[in-house]
C-alpha cells in the first residue's frame, strides 16, 4: 500500500515538473485544455444544447463523429501493431509495438473521456453492464470499449512496470500477455466492425451510396488499414518532434502492407455499389457524391498508386504524405457515414457543429498530446529507453 | 395490441389533441415561433414539450387547393428500432402495444433518437439531467383502463383507440366503403414491420411529411445480423489466432534447436 501511495506520489510530481518545463507548443495545448475542459463544465449545469448545435434532427455531431467514430479507427494501431509482432511473428517490428500500444491506450481513454460530455447522463455510463440488451449494438460497442480498454492498460502496463522496477509483476504479466493480445485483436475486430453496424438500423435515413449490410467489415478493413497508417504518421512525428532517429527501414514495411488492406477495401467498396447498383449516385452532382470521390481518390487510390512503389516507400516524406492521405481518407469515411451522408427531413434544423464543439473537441485531442508527450518522455516507451534486458511488449 | 386510427381527414385541425396531451402529461407551453412552412402550423417540429403535432399542409385535393392536416407523434411500431437500439432497455414494447421510456435506466446516448425512421423521440437540450421525451401512448391512462388523453378529446373521432386488429379492420373497411376520400394505404399497416398507429389521409403521404421510403422489413432485424455474427467472430477468430501463434512460435523454437544442434 505505501509502495502504491510512493508511486502516486512520484508520478503527480513528474507529471508537474513535466507541465512545468514544458515547450511553448504544450503550453498552447494546456490552454486549450482549459479552455475545453471549462466549456465541459458549463455543459454540466447547462445541457449538451448550450454549448452545441445538437438538435432533435441531429442527435449525434461532431463528437460522435470525430471523438468516437474516429478515435476509435485511429487507435487501430493498437492490435495491428501488437498482431503484428507477437502473434505473427513479426518480432523486428517490435520497437513499434509499445508507441503503437500507447497511442491506442490513449485513443481510448479519450473516446471514454469524449463519452462523459456526449453522454447526456454520463453518471449512468456503467449502465449497460448490468441492464442487458444483447440487441443493441450500443450495448456491444459500450462492452467493446470497456474491455478493450482494460486489455489495452494489461497491453501498456511493461513499461509502466519497468519504470518502477516492479520486476514480479512485470513477469506476471509476461505469462498473460500473448492471451492478452489476441483477446486484444478479437475485441477490436467486434469493436471496429459494431461501429458500422450502429448504421445498420438507419436504412433510410443514410444515404445509400454509404449505407449496405457489409457497413461492418468495411470499417473493419479500413480501420486495419488507418491503423497502419497511423503507426507511420505518429513514428514520423514522433521522430520529428523528440529528434529521434526516423525507424523508416521498419516503417516502410508497413507501408508494403497497406495497399493490400486498401485494395480490399476498395474491391469491396466498388463492388458493394454494384451489387446494390447505386453506382449511379456517384454522378449526380452534389455534396454527397463529391464527399465520397474525396473519400475514393485520396483515401484510397492515390496511397495505392504511391505505396505500391518501392522508391517512394523508402522516402520518409513520402511514406507520410501517403499515410496521410490513408488517415484523411478513413476519417472523411467516418463523416461520411456519420454526418455528411445523412438525410433529414425538411422541415429539420440542419446541423453544422457550434465553435464550442470544435472547442471541446480540440480540448480532447490537445489531452492526448500532453500526455503523450509526457509519457514517451518518462516511460520506457521507445526502444532506446526500452529496458536493454528484456523484450520490449 | 393496442393501438390509434388517425383518420386525417376527419381532422378539422382544432389541435385539441396537442392540448390535452400538454395537460395530462404535464409538458409546458412552447413559444410561438415564426419559420417559413406551412400556414398555421406552430410549433414547426415535436420537442420535448411536444408529444403530438398537427401539421397544416395547403395541398390541392379533388381539384381545389385545401388545408390537409397530418399528425405526427410516435408511431408505437410492432418492433421498434429504438427499443432494440437502446443499451440499456431504456426504451421498451410493452405488451400493451405502448413503446415506454424508463427514466432511470437511460444514460442519454441517444441513439435511440438516431435509429427511429419518424424522427420521434426528442431530448431535454438544455437540461443537466436530460430526458429522452415521446409519446407514451398515456400508457399511465391505460394502465388504469383509461383511453389516451387525445383519443379522449378529439371532438370528429379522427383519433380512434382500439385493439391494433380491430383498428385495421375498421381502416380497410373505410377504404373499401369510401374509396375516392381517401389515398389508397393505411400507413403503418406494413412501415418497418407495422406500427401500433395507423393513419389514413386525403392527399398523398409524402406530401405531408411522412416517410414514404421505409423498408417493410423491421428495423432491429437490419442489425440482427451483424450481431448473430458476434459468437462466430470470436470462436473463430480465437482459433485462428491462437493456432497461428502456436506454429509461428514453434517454427522459431524449432529453428532456434537446430541452430543450437549445428553448433554440437
């Protein structure tokens, strides 16, 4: 118990210290945290209406649509990654697990943050734990992030252990931690894949060049896809930032794989409209068909046409440009499907989300950064930093 | 089941329905706002303080330009998308035929409001404690052998409570018996699986702002699939996984002995 109070202690004490001799750039983001964080409270006395433009046409916003919806497909890092290295044998690749690991712990722990301002009572979100309803896929997706969140914190919890030099339950963890990964990459395909069926139940009001019963595997596939991506763009960033050396001779690989992912995605897609035959909206001559062009040509076939050259994935600049485009591309999907692809009736309030939203929404992300920035920088979470004497997980 | 035959052309649009609804569930006034639309209509759309809403439509029928009143509140479906959406069985079919919200159970996810085809249930927007508010067919009335408050005070008899069986009955028997009054469909006979409300009217539905591009099949049985898929994924996937890590694990083992025999 003293030893946990010791920890607590040290760990409040870094983090301050680290908010303390922070760069100008985390101290913008502190801010808007403030600010975010001050926009929350005032929905805590006031409703969700007065700090957004939710309304009764519009029940979800930007907050689904981005905080959730997306944060959930960016966290997909996470058990690729973790796939990747201990169930595929991709051990090389290993110096991008825990990075990887991090950012998707983080992702979920802002989409849950995200879910107590979008929740109108939040208070009651363990709810569905004990009020079963096997139906809802609501009910599937609150499981799903509950569970994999506690896989995620099992995943982390090496670097957390070492840190501290918690030798006995580092090696605990050893014995659980393969079980762990692959209830991992099972949670993660429910979960991935439940957020596209949230849409199932809208065959009317979804527009129906997004709208089709395998709306599940294709966020499964793309989420596969960004979480590749991500690894990519966050490890140059990350490289950027800190002044490390780029992992591009790792990094490339990646970059191999996600054309295979996206050619997938793009048969099904295609496919998918075909066998529907609603190929035809696509050339009508509005928001919706132009939103879902974006989505094809600079979601899909332009990082197809640039990954699947050599030379272009051993440029660094390069590779991210094209992982980018794989981010840009899933998250204009998730609008898409979410938002932008909605169809209300007329005489509905259209929606556009209020500043205060983008506020809050900017407050989650600058959350995440801080924090990242804190624990790459006091956590054994690179390689280097890594403990020498056992295997980075 | 029990149910409600909206006869729209019987009704005179005196909205004595909306004020009773506000008297027995107790729902405050609404400001009277202006929006461009149809004629008298306030308020535009249901909110939370709205359960039920005519709407004035200025349509053409049997040749001369005529106000067309349609009312809209939740259709009480047979198998109701927001029931089976709701994680926490917040939102249920009572074997009544109401469609009842349990205050306590929700936690405000909303997802109900975004999986209902008639845009029905509304929430408290500016509430720290908000609710999720609809029509709840005086389910409190019924209960104690009482009819619905707007069944109750509709002076022409546009709004019929009934047995669901016998209300179809009388819907097709005034569409055999007076063809040329009404559009030939009873709404909500086969809307996404039938609804508990049954709406006949004179001009075409569309026109007053029902959905007409509903799916016959229920809703909930859209995402049934996805989820009946959900054991086979893990089993499935939990061998897959499983035995792939096994065979890569024992290919490195087994490279690694010989490696060691080599050296021997």
């Amino acid at each position: 118990m003293n030893q946990l109070k010791a920890i607590v202690i040290a760990l409040v004490r870094e983090f301050i210290q680290f908010l303390r001799t922070s760069s100008v750039f985390l101290r913008i983001m502190m801010l808007i945290f403030v600010a975010g964080f001050a926009t929350i409270l005032y929905r805590y006395l006031f409703g969700i209406g007065a700090i957004s433009n939710l309304n009764d046409a519009y029940p979800w916003g930007l907050w689904i649509s981005f905080d959730v919806l997306c944060g959930v497909a960016l966290a997909a890092g996470g058990f690729t990654t973790a796939g990747a290295v201990h169930i595929f044998g991709g051990k090389k690749y290993e110096p991008l697990a825990r990075p990887a690991i991090l950012t998707a712990f983080l992702g979920y722990l802002l989409v849950i943050g995200a879910l107590w301002v979008d929740l109108g009572r939040p208070w009651k979100i363990w709810h569905p734990m004990v009020l079963w309803q096997p139906h809802s896929v609501m009910f599937e997706v609150g499981w799903c992030v509950m569970l994999y969140t506690i896989v995620l914190a099992i995943e982390f919890s090496p670097a957390f252990f070492e840190k501290f030099g918690l030798e006995k339950a580092r090696n605990a963890v050893r014995s659980f931690y393969v079980p762990g990964v692959i209830a991992g990459m099972i949670l993660s395909t429910l979960h991935q894949s439940s957020l596209g069926s949230l849409f199932l139940i809208v065959p009317h009001k979804l527009s129906p060049i997004w709208w089709t019963p395998i709306l599940p595997l294709m966020f499964f596939v793309s989420a596969v896809a960004v979480g590749l991506a991500m690894v990519i763009f966050e490890s140059t960033i990350a490289a950027k930032a800190f002044k490390r050396e780029s992992e591009i001779h790792l990094l490339k690989d990646f970059g191999r794989a996600i054309p295979w992912v996206l050619m997938v995605y793009l048969v099904m897609k295609i496919g998918d409209l075909v066998a529907r035959q609603q190929v035809m909206l696509l050339f009508e001559m509005n928001g919706m068909a132009v939103a879902f062009w974006i989505e094809l040509l600079v979601g899909i076939l332009l990082p197809i046409a640039i990954l699947t050259q050599r030379d272009a994935r051993e440029d660094g600049r390069i590779l991210f440009g094209a992982a980018s485009c794989v981010i840009l591309g899933v998250v204009l999907n998730r609008f898409n499907v979410s938002m932008i692809g909605m169809r209300s009736q007329a005489w509905q309030t259209p929606y556009f989300p209020h500043l205060l939203e983008f506020l809050v929404t900017a407050c989650v992300i600058a959350a995440g950064i801080i924090i990242y920035a804190y624990v790459v920088k006091h956590f054994p979470i690179w390689h280097e930093a890594a403990h020498s004497g056992h295997s980075a997980e | 089941m029990k149910g409600f035959l909206i006869d729209n052309s019987k009704c005179i649009g005196c909205r004595a329905c909306m004020v009773a609804c506000k008297q027995w569930n107790n729902l405050t006034a609404s400001k009277p706002v202006f929006f461009s639309g149809p004629g008298y209509q306030n308020p535009r759309d249901l909110d939370a303080n709205n359960f039920t809403l005519i709407t004035y439509n200025e349509l053409e029928t049997g040749g001369r330009m005529n106000w067309v009143f349609g009312n809209r509140r939740c259709m009480h479906c047979n198998d109701p998308g927001c029931a089976s959406a709701c994680p926490v069985k917040a939102l249920e079919k009572t074997p009544e035929g109401a469609v009842y919200w349990n205050a306590w159970k929700c936690i405000g996810c909303r997802y109900c409001m975004f999986a209902c085809p008639y845009h029905i249930p509304t929430f408290e927007w500016r509430s720290a404690n908000p609710e999720i508010r609809k029509c709840t067919m005086c389910y409190d009335r019924m209960k104690v052998g009482m009819v619905p408050s707007c069944a109750k005070v509709c002076p022409t008899g546009a709004i019929l409570f009934g047995e669901r069986a016998d209300l179809v009955a009388e819907a097709e028997s005034r569409l055999r018996n007076n063809p040329s009054a009404y559009v030939h469909q009873i709404y909500g006979k086969d809307e996404v699986g039938g609804t508990c409300v049954l709406i006949l009217s004179e001009a075409p539905f569309d026109q007053l702002g029902y959905p007409t591009d509903l799916p016959k099949r229920s809703l909930p049985s859209y995402t049934a699939q996805a989820m009946e898929a959900i054991p086979g994924v893990v089993v499935g996937l939990g061998l897959v996984l499983g035995i792939t890590y096994k065979l890569i694990n024992r290919r490195g083992e087994v490279a690694a002995a010989g490696e060691k025999g080599g050296r021997a």
